[in-house]
C-alpha cells in the first residue's frame, strides 16, 4: 500500500505536541514527587511515550510491555505477554502508556495482568479513545483525544506494520476492516 | 476452586513465599501447623497429637480402629479428606502435606516446588538458627529425610520427582520478589486453561464433550466466545432472561436473554449480526430493557463491530 492509500489528517504533528504538552502538565501536577513506572505498550505507543516521558519531570523507570494473540490449534487464540516487563510493579506506582483504546478488550487483560503483580496503584494514559460502542467501559484516567472509530494510521499506528513512523495521525482512505 | 500447592526444601525460602503468595492471592494457607492446630484435636488425643508432630510413621496409624473395617481411616486419610472438604469452599494454598499428590488430578490446581542449593539452605539455617556449618548440614540432611519418608509412606511416591510439579524454583538465583513474580504469571496464565499435571482422559473428554455441546444460537456467538476467551475474560452464555411486558394477569408475555453475560465487568452484551428484520426488533427489546432495568448494563455489538473485532484478530491484533 503506497502512501497515497492516506485519507485526511485527523491529527496534525503540531496537534499532537501541544496536547502532549496539556497532559504532562497534568500528569506532572498529578504525580508530583511520586516514582512511576511508565509501561509503554509496544509496538504502537512507542513515540508517545517518548514524546510525553521526556516532558515529565517527576522521577520515572520506563518499561516495555508486548502482547500479542496466539492461535491454538481451534485457531482461537490467546493474548500473551510476548515480551514482559523489566522492573518489578509489586508496591510500586504503575502509569501505563497506550497509544489507542478501542474495545477496551486490551486493556481489561492488561489491568488484570498487571494488577495481580500487586502494584500499588495502576493508571492508564492513551493518545487515542474510541468512546462510541466500546464493549468495556473500564476507568480511563488520561486521555489525549476522543476520536470516532475510524482506522487510523501514524504515529505508531500501523496498518500491516506500515505508517507507524508517520508523525501525524490519519485515516486510511478505505477502512481495511469493513 | 483454586488450589496451590508448594513443596519445599527445608531452608529454602519456601514458607515466606507460601505466606507472601496466599496474602498477594487471597488464598487460605493450610500448612502443618494449621492442621495440627485445628483439624487433628479433633480426632488425637493428647498423646498422639505428640506423636504426630514427632513421627511422619504416625501418620499411617489408623485413628478409629473400634470402627468397621471399610470405615477405618488412618491420620493421613484425615487430612486428605479435610483437606478435600477445604477445597471444595475456600481458595487454599497448601504448604507440604502431600498435596501435590493429594490433588494431582484436580484441574484447578498448580502444584510448585521450591528448592536451593546445599550452600544457600546451610547459610539459611546458620543465619536463622545460629548453627555452625557441620550442625546446619546435618538438620538439612534430616529434615530432607523426613520429608521424602512422609511423602514416600503416605503416598507411595518419590518426592524428587521433578514431573510432580507444574514449576521448580531454584532460590540460589531468585529473590522473594523475582521469585513471587514468577509464581503469580503462572497461576495468571493458568487461570484460563487449567490442566492437571496428569493427563486425565475423564476430565478431557467432559471439556470437549460441554464445548461441542454448548449450544450457540448463532456462529457469530461462538465466534465473540472465542474472542473473549482470548482476552481471559469470563463470560457466561445467556444467563439470564428479563421479562419485558406482561398482560393484565401479570403473565410475562415478552421477554429478552441476552447472548452473554461479562461476570467481571458486571456487563451483558447482544450481538446484532443477524438480518435487519431481526437486528430492530433486538434494538426495540434493548431499548425496553435498559428503560426497565436501568441498574443493568448492555452493550450492543453490531454487525460492523462484530465484524471489525473478528478480522482484527486474524489480522494483526498486537493493539487494542
């Protein structure tokens, strides 16, 4: 797919920086003097989390979580932890990066995944909320902007591992799911 | 419910971890003391509960020897059969005991084994206890007996045995946290599949025989079960049913089941993937419910939705 396959910008590079800006000066007011693992959820939250980590001045651990869907042979399938966090979160503050929230299928296994390693708190900062007809409604406590559901590419979203290094948010011109 | 199990080296660390792990799980921790202290004054007297806590060949004496033969039950049957009893109402870990062996079988159960090395164990006992070398040496080596002949007398099986347990943890690499950490993504994992250690043909054949069996309505319903299977969310099929109009005798005359019911997420969902005909009247009857019973929580997957979440996780699904 060339990148002419690109529909609309719906979040222009400048966007996303003054917003990232917004939510670190919350975060940092939020946070203050507290010490925070951040979890970035790879691969697609890697640039917001650099971006954002960079602009928090409270002290941070950055890790890296990876999941991904295994098929069994029913061809079912599983989501695994594929590459596990560095750092122990037992007792610890967890703040957890993701890029997009859609189903909030995701993000129930993560919270329970990390949640029974006992950490002490457990909060979740997405660039991307899809609030229309999400399956599961679970407390989202920072959310950089509410978008429709559309399939999006850039800024660490893919479409078949391409766009992720975009530095802008768009549509695809033909949404590959419908 | 669920069952742990830890088996332990003496000096190994293995009832710090047993503790911390009950505490972290919300488990019943049952250990030796536990039964000493609360199941056997039940049925030892005074004598014999000293010989228990002295003796593992004790534990082979039958405790009601007046009873009829097929009645008899030795000290070690007791406790299995509490233990049994315990398990059927509380999420127990049980330290020692047997239990691996006890409930080998069970599907809800992860069986772990905590040893270390000689050096490690005899700097435990020197630390804790103050023992010299030679005297830390030799209560290892004792203790380590014990063990192997209680589990060997009771249950007729080598306690060394590495496939009687799901995981061995070696302590002389792994501190209580790394060590906690390890143990919890397993019993995690092992939440949504358990197996037993011990392929057990009956218990097989009832999974497959219930999941054939299971009547889904439609495909797609099997399909969104699958789905939620792979995120390790609990779902029940159609629980419950809510009676949406009644006629003047009070009879219900409409009523609506909705396809699942998310137990974690407090939440029922309908799939709509039907025809359109179908897809307005289930829109009327959610309408109706959630006017009925606001307290309730639906969602509505639509065709589209549906159709998104199941290509999604054929075709890439690293994202939520």
């Amino acid at each position: 797919m060339k990148k002419d396959s690109l529909g609309k910008i719906i979040l222009s590079e400048d966007l996303i920086a003054r917003r990232i800006e917004e939510l670190a000066v919350q975060l940092n007011q939020d946070f203050k003097d507290k010490e925070v693992i951040l979890v970035s959820i790879l691969k697609s939250s890697l640039y917001f989390m650099t971006d954002l980590s960079r602009k928090l001045d409270f002290p941070v651990k950055l890790d890296f979580l990876e999941l991904n869907h295994y098929a069994d042979q029913d061809n079912s399938g599983i989501i695994r932890v594929t590459r596990d966090l560095e750092f122990s979160i037992a007792g610890k503050e967890v703040l957890i990066i993701e890029n997009i929230i859609r189903t909030g299928l995701t993000h129930s296994y993560l919270l329970k995944n990390l949640g029974s390693r006992n950490p002490k708190n457990i909060s979740i900062c997405t660039l991307l909320h899809i609030n229309e007809n999400k399956l599961l409604d679970l407390p989202v406590q920072y959310t950089g902007f509410e978008i429709e559901d559309n399939f999006v590419v850039g800024y660490g979203l893919d479409y078949q591992e391409k766009y992720r290094n975009l530095p802008y948010i768009a549509k695809l011109k033909e949404n590959p799911q419908l | 419910m669920q069952i742990i199990t830890i088996s332990r080296q003496t000096a190994s660390g293995g009832e710090e971890i047993a503790a911390e792990l009950a505490n972290r799980l919300g488990l019943k921790l049952i250990d030796r003391n536990f039964v000493l202290e609360n199941w056997l004054p039940e049925v030892a007297d005074e004598h014999q509960l000293h010989m228990l806590e002295q003796s593992s060949k004790f534990y082979t004496k039958i405790l009601n020897p007046d009873a009829e033969k097929k009645e008899q039950l030795s000290f070690a049957d007791y406790i299995a059969q509490r233990l049994k009893k315990e398990a059927e109402k509380n999420n127990l870990l049980i330290l020692g005991l047997g239990a691996q062996i006890i409930f080998k079988k069970h599907p809800y159960t992860l069986h772990f084994k905590i040893v270390a090395s000689e050096e490690y164990r005899v700097n435990e006992l020197k630390q804790k206890y103050g023992l010299h070398q030679e005297e830390a040496a030799r209560e290892l080596e004792l203790a380590d007996r014990k063990h192997r002949r209680y589990v060997w007398r009771i249950h007729k099986q080598d306690w060394e045995e590495t496939t009687l347990y799901h995981l061995t943890l070696n302590r002389d690499g792994l501190n209580l946290e790394e060590s906690l950490s390890v143990l919890m993504t397993l019993v995690d994992l092992k939440k949504e599949n358990p197996k037993p250690l011990e392929d057990n043909i009956d218990i097989k054949s009832e999974n497959i025989e219930s999941e054939s069996q299971r009547n889904f309505g439609h495909e797609s319903e099997k399909e969104f079960a699958k789905i939620l299977d792979m995120h390790h969310i609990k779902w029940e099929y159609e629980p419950s049913e809510f009676p949406l109009e009644w006629d003047p005798e009070g009879n219900v005359v409409m009523a609506f089941r909705p396809d699942f019911y998310l137990t974690e997420h407090d939440t029922y969902v309908e799939l709509t993937t039907m025809k359109r005909k179908y897809t307005t009247e289930k829109n009327k009857k959610v309408r109706l419910l959630q006017q009925l019973y606001p307290h309730i929580k639906i969602k509505i997957v639509y065709k589209k939705d549906f159709e998104q979440l199941a290509d999604k996780f054929e075709l890439n699904g690293s994202e939520d």
